[in-house]
C-alpha cells in the first residue's frame, strides 16, 4: 500500500489532507456551534432545568429597565460608529492623500490603542474627568478646572470612540491606498473642481470601507465590557447586563436568554456586511495607475492639524495612565514610584503570577491558533479534496465575527461545564467537561473569538500564490503536505508571524470572554484589572493597564524585527539565480 501510494503520489496525500479536513470540521464544530446550541436551549428552561419555552425572552423583554438598557447600547454604538468612522476616514485620508510630515509617528501614534484593554481608556477618563482628574481639578487648582458628566453617556462614548477608532483608521487605510489616478484626470480634463473630485470619485470609490469601518466599530462598541464597566455609572447596556446575572446573581437562563438578545444585532450585522461585501466590485483594474498625491499647502496644513489634534488626544489619554500608575498617592502625593506593584501584591495577589498566566496564555493561543487557523486556510484555499467540508470551515472560521466575546464566553460556560448531555432517552458523558477551570479553555475562546481576522490574513496571504504551484507538484508526484513545508509556508511566513503577533497582542488585552471561564490560579492580568477598578484600586488598575502596554510594545518590535530579517532573507532567495 505504501509503495502504491509513493508510486501514484495523491494516494497518501489525499487521505492525510481528508483526515485533517475531518478532524477541522469536528473541531469547529465543538467550539462554536455546540456552545451556541447549548445557549440557545439554556434560554429555554429555568433554572430547574424545566422547559419554559419563549418565557425568558417574554419576562426580560417586558421589563420597564428592557428598553432603556437596549436604547443606551444602541445610541451609544451608533453615535460612536459615525464617530470613529467619519474621524477615521479623515485621519487614513491625511496619511494617505496629502503630503503632510510625519506620517509613520501618526500611524504608529493612531494604532497604539489596539496594545490595550479597552478598560483602559475607561481608566484615563477617570485620571482626566473624574473628581479628582486633571482636567476637573485644573492640574490641581493651576488653572480653573472643567467637568463633564463623566460617568454614563459621554464618558462611555469617548472611551469607546479611542478603543474603536484604530480599527476604522486600518480599515479606511486600506481602502484608501486603493485608487485609479486615471478617475482623477479625466475629471480633472471635465473641469471639475477639487469637491466635485471628493464627492463623485473618492467617497463613490471608499463607500464599502466606509460601511465596513462603520458595522466593525459599531459591534465592538455593542458588545464592550471593559469601557461600561469602568465608567458606565448608572447608564446600564447590554454585555454589563450579562455580566450582572451570570457572575452577580448567577442567573444563567436569564444570562442566556440576554446573550442571544445581544447576538441578535451583531449578527443582523454581520449579514449585513456580507452582503455589501458581495457587491463590491474592482476598484482598482489592471491597467490602473497610482494615485500621485499633488501639492497643496492649504490641504496638508489642514489635515496635518487635524492629525496632531487627534494624536495629541491619544496620547494623552495614554500617557495619564502610565504617570497615574508611577504616582505614589493621587491626587495627594504624585512623587514618582512603583509602589502600586507593591501594593497589588500586599492585598494577597500575586503580580507575577498573574503576569506569567497572561503570557502564557496569550502565548499559547498565539501559537496554537497561528497553526490551526493558517491549516484550515491553506485547505480552504489551496486544496481540492471535500469541497462541501471546505465551504464548512470556510463559513465556520468567518462566523464568530458576528459573535461578541461576552456571548462565547457565556456559550462555553453550559458547553464545557455540563457533565452530561441528554439525547432520545439517553444521556452522554460531555468528554470536553475536563477543559473547565483549566488555561485550556482561555486558550481556545480566545482562538476562536479571534479566529476571523486571522483567517482572512492567512487567506488573503495564500490568493496571492499562483495556483501553478499545485499543478506543478502533481506533475511531478509531491505531495501536497511537501508543497506546503518547503514552498508555501516559507513564503507566507510573514503572514504567519502577522497573525502570531495579532492573537497574542488581543488574547492578553480581552476581557469579555476570559472573565466568564478564568479558574483562580490561571487568572488573567486583564480581568485582574478589571477586579482592581471594581474594588476603587484604580490606580493599581492602571498600573496593570500599562504593563500590559509595555508587554504588547515588545512584542511587537519583536515581531518587526523578525519579520525584517524575514524579508532580507526572502529577497535573497529571490534573488538569486
């Protein structure tokens, strides 16, 4: 059989490509639609176990605090979109369109909020607004001091706006860098006026990254934890709303029944997108030209002030988080020390430990996700076999986008925690029980909560690859898993360390999911700093925020420098003869 299967080379090949096809699709299947049935059917019984049917959804949606909890997260999610969107589009406009300076310090200035937990910016509303903030107590009486209603609908919404706006800033990049000059010479040869140029070529060519920036910053505001719990006050929303019945009042068919409500819009979203997705057309032909920025010293100046502005509000916001964690007593003794470490181990907490289970967990998510998910991309892409098993994973590796992370974490609690399932009269031992309470679980909701960028990065990096590579192989009897170690994964190895580097930096920064699942001795930093701003240790709380900064920064000059070496020595290959 073996000397059969070398001789006709597909033989082997086929079936180890099937098997790992199988062993994908089963997978998929236990970490997401298995939770989310699970849901769904907790939903329908009490607490008893007893089936209730639609009562759950009845007894919530006919509560007097129902609309007003569903109004705050929806006004606050739309208005802070619009936000994101519009100051997006122009921040990515100057970066991309005007001859404005410094251009690297702005992007790298923009994106530093993805490095933090969205608590985070939370944190630095309280440093700047709250009763004893900066700006409220005017730098300590130098200057008369201003206040804003921190606590509730604009504290929430400011926060949110920074969490959110390094997502619509990539985005309308992207989107931006892909234009036709040859649009703007013939407008240009009509007569039309720079306006007439904005309105009828820019905005027609940028709308679907503007709907895109628009539905992802508007799911990540819906969905939030960290920002409502921080400042939220009495201003109830939704994911906090979870986080009361389950953890609080231990509530789990109302906890349930409140998730799939939360789902609901993200997913209307989610749909939403897909279908504007599949309108798109090619912006950008073949026979396009790039875009060549003209001069215009009025537009630079504009749009140079407009990005100091927002860089300087960035940082700002982060920079009164690292000097509130250096402060040794605020506001009453801001003398420079690192006293809130000391003090977070004296309230019988462990700094160490908890940092080494943040590392290792992000790190193995990271890695293990970085396999897996560029597996299933490479099947799904470059491989022929089981294309109905293809389509599956396909769909299954996009769908946790429209599935917020308090949601899985909610899911995976009566999946992973149930003993036994009952089916026809006849009970099954859940064998994945044994994952509860153990870093594993943490590893996968995080694989899966950050599954989808992943996987359109690892995708978007194996469409590039000529499909000759497949047909070469077979002619000549390689294998395919060959193919893959010795051409494809050293080519698309910069994609992979851009999709380690993703899962590492969100699996330490998040906070919705892992506060669900964590057991006491793998407790996370982040939801550690979540437990320290509850309790009014803020200024401990800040000071995990900036280790976690500081933790994401290495990690990523890591990465740039790894992936330059990567590239010197790529270029090398190529180069040579």
């Amino acid at each position: 059989m073996k000397r059969l299967c070398n001789r006709w080379g597909g033989c082997c090949d086929n079936k180890g490509v099937l098997a790992l096809l199988i062993i994908l699709t089963i997978w998929l299947f236990v970490v997401i639609l298995f939770p989310l049935v699970e849901l769904l059917l907790r939903s329908l019984h009490d607490e008893n176990g007893v089936w209730i049917g639609l009562r759950n959804f009845y007894i919530f949606l006919s509560t007097p605090s129902f609309f007003s909890t569903f109004g705050n997260t929806l006004s606050v999610s739309l208005l802070t979109a619009l936000m994101s969107t519009v100051v997006g589009f122009f921040f990515a406009y100057g970066l991309t369109r005007t001859n404005i300076v410094g251009k690297g310090f702005f992007k790298t200035i923009a994106l530093a909020p993805l490095f933090t937990p969205s608590i985070m910016h939370g944190i630095a509303l309280i440093y700047l607004f709250g009763n004893q903030g900066l700006i409220t107590t005017g730098f300590f009486g130098v200057f008369s001091g201003i206040k804003i209603p921190l606590y509730g609908f604009w504290g929430i919404l400011i926060a949110e706006f920074f969490y959110v706006f390094p997502k619509a800033v990539i985005i309308m990049t992207m989107t931006l860098l892909m234009a036709d000059m040859r649009l703007y010479d013939v407008a240009k040869t009509l007569g039309a006026g720079k306006i007439k140029e904005f309105f009828f070529i820019t905005l027609p060519e940028v709308r679907f990254g503007i709907m895109s920036a628009f539905f992802v910053t508007f799911t990540l505001v819906f969905t939030d934890f960290g920002v409502p719990k921080a400042i939220g006050g009495q201003f109830n929303v939704l994911a906090v709303d979870i986080y009361k019945k389950v953890i609080g009042e231990q509530n789990f068919s109302m906890g349930a029944t409140i998730s799939l409500i939360l789902l609901f819009p993200t997913f209307l979203m989610f749909l939403v997108d897909r279908i504007v997705s599949k309108k798109k057309t090619s912006v950008v032909s073949s026979r396009a030209k790039p875009y060549k920025i003209k001069s215009n010293r009025f537009r630079d100046a504009v749009f140079l002030f407009g990005n100091l502005s927002i860089s300087f509000a960035v940082i700002v916001m982060l920079g009164v988080v690292v000097f509130a964690s250096l402060v040794k007593s605020w506001p009453y003794d801001i003398s420079v020390s690192f006293k809130n470490f000391a003090t977070f181990n004296s309230v019988g907490n462990d700094v160490v430990q908890t940092f080494s289970n943040s590392i290792k967990m992000a790190f193995l998510s990271a890695g293990i996700g970085s396999v897996v998910i560029f597996l299933a991309a490479w099947i799904v892409e470059r491989q022929k076999t089981a294309p109905i098993l293809r389509k599956i994973i396909g769909s299954l590796s996009l769908f946790p986008t429209a599935i917020p992370g308090t949601v899985i974490g909610v899911a995976f609690i009566f999946f992973f925690n149930r003993q036994e399932f009952h089916l026809f009269g006849f009970s099954f031992f859940n064998s994945f029980s044994c994952l509860y309470g153990t870093i594993a679980i943490l590893v996968i909701v995080n694989i899966v909560h950050f599954m989808p960028v992943s996987f359109l990065t690892a995708t978007t990096a194996l469409k590039k690859l000529d499909k000759e590579f497949e047909e070469v192989a077979h002619s000549l009897g390689v294998s395919s898993w060959k193919l893959f170690r010795s051409v494809i994964l050293p080519i698309t190895l910069p994609a992979l360390l851009e999709m380690f580097s993703y899962l590492f930096v969100s699996s330490i920064t998040t906070i919705s999911a892992l506060i669900f699942l964590y057991a006491p001795p793998f407790k996370p930093l982040a939801v550690e700093l979540v437990d320290m701003e509850d309790a009014g240790n803020t200024s401990i709380a800040a000071s995990l925020s900036v280790l976690i900064l500081l933790t994401n920064v290495v990690v990523r000059i890591l990465y740039l420098f790894i992936s330059k070496q990567i590239r010197k020595h790529s270029k090398k290959w190529l180069l040579e003869d």
